[in-house]
C-alpha cells in the first residue's frame, strides 16, 4: 500500500459542473468517478457539488462518504456551486478539488481552503469550433484572464505534457503543473470478433469541435469502408444532415449513447478508431480501442501525440488528406493493423487509474498539509454527513 492509501483520511471538496452520471458527461466524468471511487474505497470522504440535469437527484448518496450535490445548469452550476458552499457545504473539507471545464469557478476570489485545479485541456479551440467569432471573447472571459490573474500559485493536475505546455502558455508556472495520464480499465474492454469488411469507428460526444464531418471526408477517399459513431450530442442533427446530403447513410451508422459492453464489442469489431477532434487532452478512447487490438489514426493535435505512438500503436497525420492516407494505409495492409493493434493493447495494459488516483491524490495531500489559509465560509453542517447507502457503481457516459 502507498502513501494514498496510508495517510491520514481526508474530506475532499470538488467542485464541477458535471458530474460521470450527467447525460452531456466526457472524459472529465470518466476521470472524476475513476478517482474519486478509488479515493473512497482507500477510506477518504468526498463532497461533490456539481450541476443538475433532468431527472437527477439534488442530493445523492453513494456509501457513507460520497454525496453527491447538484444545482445550476451548464451556466448557473457556477454562482449556484458558490451559493452551496456559502451556506456549509463540505465545511469541513480539508481541501477543495475545483474542476475546470472551459469555465472557472473563481474559487481564488471567494474560497478559503488549500485549493488544487484539474484542467483535462485549455478549451480555445472548443470555444471556437462551438462559438465561431465570438468564441475568442467567450475563452478570454471565461478562462484565460482567470488562468493568468486569478490562479497564480494554484497546484494544477492535468493528463499530459501537450495540456501542461498549454496551461503554461496560460501563465500558469511549470512547476505549480503535475502530469499524470489517465488509467483505463482492461477487465471491461478486450479483443472481440473483427468484422469481415472494413469498419471505422469514431467514440465521442457529438460536439462541433470534435469534427466528425472530416471522419466522412475520409470514408468517402477510403472506398469499401463503413463508421460507426457511438455517442451523443448537441451536433447530432447537424451531422445526420451531412450523412443524408453526402449520401452516405449505406456506409454510417449513428449508435447514440451505449453502455460499455456494446462499446467494447464495437471496438473489437472496428479495424481502425478515428478521431479528427481540433481538441483533446488525452483521448481515452484511444485507450479503450487499444485494449480491444484497434489500432487508431487521428489528427496530431492536444495530447493525441502521446496517447499514440506514431508507427507503433497507430498513425498520426498532419491534416484531412494525410488522415485519409494513414486509414487507407491501415486498411490495406493487414499485417500493419495487427502489429499496431497488439503493440497498442500492450501499452495500453500499462496504463492504470489507481496509478493516476495515486499520483492525483498525493498533490491532494501534500495542499491539504499546508492548511487553511484564510476563515471558511459560514453556514450548517457538512454536506457529507447523513445515511449511508450501499455504494452502487453509476453508469459512465462516453467519454471525450
């Protein structure tokens, strides 16, 4: 056992805007239910206050020392976090997670604890492939003038070296950053069935930026191959659109939302994952399509770079026409896919979230070590506190 598992309990304050059972969830929820389940079972306590959806409980409770708190939407889950916390909220948390998705929660401005920021990546190009123009306001708005002025000195976790450069160009300083990559789970994703013809597949939320339509400018240069698209988003009816225009309904399959056994099974049957997204910290897809012998191709952009190898677990290109090139090439030579599929599952083996809950739970540790800085906000009782329920595991969303 480590020092994660060893030291004294903590209570764990996180702030988010969505938490993993959100409908519109990605690879932030992922990560978070990864972390915060394993920080539990090691006996510490979380209070989460995150935004609210249809359909969800205000309060929710898994076991005795996770609840979950939920107001606010996609906007107000900010001022509305804020609201909580005033009233005692997770009072007594010994340090404060605060998770930023795009948007801060301006913790420096209003929260007196020992604060540590998680960042998956710097969202400009999110900003401007969902906002066009008024994209570049809404990011200097909403992240890059609190990064630069209001964040100095904040320890930041993020998941690979492409966000860390990223957050410095934001003025965070190098060493307030600590990098570690995100785990993935090898007893729920493994080699299937490979279809007989050649099938793509593309995992993700249905955002602008993730660029699904350049996924069908390769399908439409690679003759003879069929994608699966498996997640959900605002986009969906804007690509459904694309599909009937280009008329490729024979070729592309929209799947929506499934749950983790049919996205293993659709992994295993794909020859090659793709993804031509303008922006991704990690990607945890590539991981799982790793697990199952897929090999991928994508864009060389964010953190794309180091969750694939180029020439060893799958191949990398600079723009659509490479892209093109680099999935013809995979389809094509069947003993080029395999090699990379197996050098990609045994790589992707490697990768563990109890080594990245470990890791994201020390830099926990060593804040909550420093003490409070300043008086807490008044109000009741912890919201920790209350009957406990047997911990049940919540469905995950596809992950970005």
């Amino acid at each position: 056992m480590g020092r994660a598992e060893t030291a004294k309990p903590l209570h764990i304050l996180v702030l988010a805007d969505r938490d993993w059972t959100h409908p519109d969830t990605g690879g932030n929820g992922a990560n978070l239910y990864a972390q915060i389940s394993r920080w539990v079972a090691w006996g510490h306590r979380v209070t989460m206050v995150t935004g609210h959806y249809p359909g969800a409980k205000k309060v929710e409770r898994f076991g005795p020392r996770l609840v979950v708190h939920r107001g606010g939407g996609r906007a107000t889950v900010f001022p509305r976090a804020f609201l909580s916390v005033m009233r005692g909220v997770g009072r007594d948390a010994d340090v404060v997670l605060e998770t930023i998705n795009g948007i801060t929660f301006l913790t420096p401005l209003w929260l007196r604890k020992p604060r540590v920021a998680m960042v998956h990546h710097v969202h400009r190009e999110l900003f401007l492939g969902e906002f066009g123009r008024a994209g570049q306001l809404l990011f200097l708005v909403a992240e890059r003038l609190p990064l630069r002025y209001l964040y100095q000195g904040t320890p930041f976790l993020t998941i690979s070296r492409s966000a860390r450069d990223d957050l410095v160009r934001e003025g965070i300083a190098p060493k307030d950053i600590t990098v570690e990559y995100l785990g993935v789970d090898p007893e729920k994703f493994g080699r299937g069935v490979r279809a007989a013809e050649p099938r793509l597949i593309f995992v993700g939320r249905l955002k602008a930026y993730k660029r699904v339509e350049t996924l069908f400018d390769v399908l439409e240069a690679v003759p003879g191959t069929s994608l699966d698209v498996v997640g959900e988003g605002d986009h969906r009816p804007d690509l459904e659109a694309d599909i009937a225009r280009r008329r490729l309904g024979e070729r592309v399959r929209m799947h929506g939302y499934v749950d983790e056994q049919r996205r293993a099974e659709l992994y295993g049957r794909a020859w090659v994952n793709v993804t031509a997204s303008r922006s991704e910290g990690w990607s945890l897809t590539v991981m799982e399509a790793a697990l199952c012998g897929t090999p991928s191709a994508a864009l060389a952009v964010g953190g794309l770079p180091e969750s694939i190898v180029d020439g060893e677990t799958g191949l990398l290109a600079r723009d659509t026409e490479e892209l093109s090139d680099r999935v013809r090439e995979l389809v094509e030579r069947p003993e080029l896919r395999e090699r990379l599929g197996d050098a990609a599952e045994r790589r992707a083996s490697t990768f563990t979230w109890e080594r990245s809950a470990r890791a994201f739970l020390d830099v926990l540790q060593r804040q909550a070590a420093n003490g409070a800085r300043g008086p807490w906000a008044q109000g009741g009782p912890s919201g920790a506190e209350g009957a406990a329920v047997e911990p049940q595991r919540p469905k995950v969303r596809i992950p970005s």
